[in-house]
C-alpha cells in the first residue's frame, strides 16, 4: 500500500511539474538539505557509514544509498533562479571558514594524516559531516528512498531557506495548480475570483501571499503562507 501510494503521489507531482521544474526545485532542495545534513553530525556518520557498509555488503545500486560515495560534491543549479536565492548557501560557506584546515596545508600526506587524527574528536566530526554532507545524493520527495530515509531524520524547516517566487515557481504551474495552493487558507470568493484571473496575474497575487509584506491577510493565512512549499519538499 505504501508503495503504491508513493507511486501515485509521484504520478501526481509530475502531472503539475514539468520536468525542468522538479530539475530547479531539486537543486533547491539538495543545498537545503545539505545544510541541515552537516548541522546534525550524528545523522551525517549515521548516514557515511551506512552507505559505506551497504556498498560492501550488498552491492548497492543507486536508490539503495544515500551518499556519492566516490567522494563527489554532488551539485545541481537551477536554470531558473539561483542557488544564491537560498540562504543554505552562505550558511554552507560560514560553517566551512570556521574549521580549523591546517592540516590540508601540510606539505605530504603522512603529516596531513597525522595532523587530522589529532584534530578535537568534535572539531573532526564537523569536519566528517560537512564533508558527508557535501556528497549528499539529489532528490525531490521520494525519487530517492535512502536520501529521504536521511532527510526524514532531520528538523528542516524548508521555507526558512528558500522561497518560490512567481518567475521560479508560480508562473510554470498551471492555473489549477495555483487555485490549490491558495484554496486551504483563502476565502471561496477569492478563489472564484482567481479562477477568472490570467494565469499569469493569478501567479503574481500567490506571489504577493507567499512574499509579500502579508498586510492583506489575517493571523491564520499568514501562517499558512510563511511556510507553504511546493509539494514535494
């Protein structure tokens, strides 16, 4: 039963994404992700030695385990938008310029070894988890299940990263797609009067909910707006 319903909650994305879409907002995800990946250390050598092991003792494929283990960062750039739109990206960049890297400055690779080893247990932990982090495979909402098997550990507040915007998002769904959004906290009025709209004019006024000052709505639909993220995150 879960099987099947992931396979229908997947069919469901790909009807009101295209192809590209889910491309961009898995690019925006991954970074997410990988933030919060290397913040939780436990979860990271959770994570490294598991895809470690798996690889050794079950011939894993891709699908089976979450990490790049050939030591690759794992990148995706969205064609639309930018990775500099997500604040996962300098918060990636602050976490490294506070390491303590001396070690990959010595001249060979015995005295780096050395070196390393004698790093404080918690500073080579951080050091592991961003390196972990940063293979982190890419996946949008169940294409990979050992990556959200990792993601499902972790506290991510997505929309404290990143958010959609009408040239990123809101303008490459349908209209339907649009009126749905909104539908759990607008009112029937507003819908009905949405359903008229251009579909472009409809994704600027969802734009203006999701990013606007949110002056024209009341506690509850504002609640509803700073957090709202596309499906699939």
């Amino acid at each position: 039963l879960h099987t099947a319903y992931r396979r229908q909650r997947q069919m469901c994305i790909r009807d009101r994404y295209s192809g590209a879409l889910i491309e961009d907002l898995k690019a925006q995800r991954l970074i997410t992700a990988k933030h919060a990946l290397m913040s939780a250390p436990s979860v990271a050598l959770n994570a490294l030695h598991f895809s470690v092991c798996v690889s050794t003792f079950s011939n894993a494929s891709y699908g089976l385990r979450p990490l790049h283990i050939s030591i690759h960062n794992t990148v995706c750039f969205p064609k639309q938008g930018a990775l500099s739109d997500n604040k996962a990206l300098g918060l990636i960049e602050k976490i490294k310029s506070e390491f303590d890297l001396s070690w990959t400055k010595l001249s060979t690779v015995t005295k780096q070894f050395s070196a390393f080893c004698l790093l404080d247990s918690k500073e080579k932990e951080k050091q592991v988890a961003y390196a972990t982090a940063m293979m982190l495979e890419a996946s949008f909402r169940e294409s990979n299940e050992a990556v959200e098997a990792v993601i499902s550990t972790l506290d991510v507040k997505w929309s404290n990263y990143w958010r959609p915007n009408a040239e990123t998002f809101f303008k490459r769904v349908n209209q339907p797609c649009l009126l749905e959004m909104a539908k759990p906290a607008m009112s029937e009025q507003w819908i009905q009067q949405g359903a008229l709209l251009k579909k472009k004019d409809l994704a600027t006024q969802i734009d203006t909910l999701v990013n606007g000052d949110g002056k024209q709505l009341n506690e509850q639909q504002q609640a509803y707006f700073d957090v709202w993220m596309p499906t699939g995150f």
